[in-house]
C-alpha cells in the first residue's frame, strides 16, 4: 500500500487571465478552486489511475469541512491530526499570452509540537502497512526542518520505501537520511546545492553525488526540457510530447504518482520515468489543480520516448 503526507493543505485558486498586466489591472477569464497540497494531489493522481492509497496529514478548524468533503468528492479519505488555524489559501495566476503562471503562496498556520506529536502517532500506526511512502510538499511554521529526515529513517528501519519531494532545507537534509527516491525539479536542485545549472544535462553530475551518497533513485524534471532518471549506474531522459498545456500545477505531483505506480508494480527504472512523465503529461492538459486521468496516462505511456544516457 502507498501513503502520501500532507502537513501544510491548502486550497488552490487558479485565475486565468490574457496578459498580465504588472500596477496594472486585468480582467479575468476565468477561475476555479481545487483542495491541493502535494501530499493530497499524489493522492488523487493515484487514485485516478486506479491504485489503492492511504491519504494521512493535517486539517485545520478554519475550512476543515470544506477539506473534507472535497476530498471525499474525489475519493479520497483524509486520515488526518486536526489543529487549530485556517486552511491557507494560494493564489495561481495563469498568463495566457505568455504561458506563465504566477503563484502567491501562503504559508500556512503554525502548527503546535502537541499536534505534531499526535500525528507522529497516526504515522507510526499506519507506517508499518505501507511499502511505498511519499514524503513531500512544504511543512506549517513550527515544524523543523529535519522532520522529513526524522519519518524517512523511521521508514528505513521498516523497510518502507520512500519517495522525497520537497524544496530548500527539507530536500537537503531529507536526502542525507537516504530516500529511496527523490523527485526535485531543477529549481529546486539549485537551491538546495547553491548551484546555477543551465539544463538537465548539466544537472547530470550532481545527480551522480546523490545517489553516490546512498539515495537509491533522483528522478529530476525539467519543465519543457524533458526528465532525467538515474540510480547511478543507469540514467535515461525523457522529452516532452508536444501537446497545448492549460496548466502546470500539480505536474510534478502527479509525475511522484506515476513513480508511485511503476514501483509498486517492480518496474525497472525506464518505466519509473516512462510512468513518471506519462502521468506528468496527463495532468498539463488539464486546468487548474487537476489531476492526471487513467486515460490520458494510457495515451500518453504509449507516445513516451526514452533516450539511454551512458
């Protein structure tokens, strides 16, 4: 069974506009509101296609019903700790024109060592069920740092596999703690090492010293450059299938879904990445905070187009 962590929900506004106008004012075409978090948007990807999984993480009193009959609405059960504060709020906006979209995150409310406690005890319970774990998305002020390097051990010494997706200090001491895979995006890559990278080739070299220091798999996405995989002995890149792209969001989530899928069916690596970008693809065509369809990954896995890299 695969479990997905969510500590920071949150709900995702999407406002699309034509051009936008920076002081200035812009009409707007059209709006739509998703329940999101990257814990959550695994969860539904996974869901769409078709594989059982535990959804676990925290809700907060302000917006706590809205998160959950959302979430049932798409089939999800939220095993989830409730805390006090307001289910933030993250503004997408998404130039037409340009192909751009802008986001305005919020933070998030604080989240008490109480509260953080109680869930450890939700995650120790179910911990033990699962074989595949993903880790992923930002954490709530009060949280540490190294909290995702405390449940990626923890998930070690039960031989629970596990899957980082996470940005700045998170990722970097996350995959001191040897994930089974991690999944940054170039941006993040850059930050977490301090680096200036022009591309996923140049990207190949960094990617070698993290497995070389015992992360098993990086699986790094590049925007309209494409996919790289590699577990350091075996690398592949993927280009992306010309399509129109209506939105952005939720893709690299939904490419840790299609991960998800290939390792819980024993898949080799390619197929880590063929269903990693498959679903990834699937979830561009749709708007807002949508995710892939059983459908389109089918369409997609089929179109895939792997070059082995030495």
């Amino acid at each position: 069974m695969i479990g997905t962590i969510t500590l920071n929900p949150c709900i995702d506004k999407t406002l699309v506009i034509e051009k936008f106008h920076y002081g200035g004012m812009n009409r707007v075409l059209s709006k739509r509101e998703d329940v999101s978090g990257k814990g959550i948007n695994v969860a539904v990807a996974l869901t769409n296609l078709g594989v059982p999984v535990r959804t676990l993480g925290i809700r907060y009193s302000g917006g706590e019903a809205y998160l959950q009959e959302s979430l049932l609405k798409l089939g999800i059960t939220y095993e989830s700790v409730l805390a006090q504060g307001y289910l933030r709020e993250n503004v997408k906006v998404l130039d037409t024109a340009s192909g751009i979209t802008t986001e305005l995150n919020q933070k998030g409310a604080p989240l008490s060592r109480d509260k953080l406690r109680e869930f450890d005890l939700l995650l120790d319970r179910v911990l033990p069920e699962l074989s595949i774990l993903v880790i992923t998305g930002s954490v709530p002020p009060g949280v540490d740092t190294g909290y995702y390097a405390e449940i990626i051990d923890r998930a070690n010494r039960l031989g629970v596999k596990t899957i980082l997706d996470a940005e700045g200090e998170l990722l970097r001491k996350g995959m001191a703690a040897r994930p089974t895979v991690v999944k940054p995006n170039l941006y993040e890559l850059e930050t977490a090492f301090g680096v200036s990278l022009s591309g996923l080739e140049d990207a190949r070299e960094i990617c070698q010293k993290i497995t070389d220091s015992g992360v098993g798999v990086v699986c790094l996405s590049a925007g309209k450059e494409g996919a790289l995989i590699t577990d350091g002995t075996e690398s592949y890149l993927c280009r992306p299938t010309p399509m129109e792209v209506k939105s952005t969001q939720g893709a690299g989530d939904s490419m840790v879904a299609g991960i998800c899928m290939a390792m819980e069916r024993g898949r080799p690596l390619a197929d880590l990445l063929r269903y990693g970008v498959s679903a990834a693809q699937g979830s561009l065509r749709l708007e807002g905070t949508q995710l892939c369809r059983k459908e389109d990954f089918e369409r997609f896995k089929q179109l895939i187009k792997l070059e082995k890299r030495r």
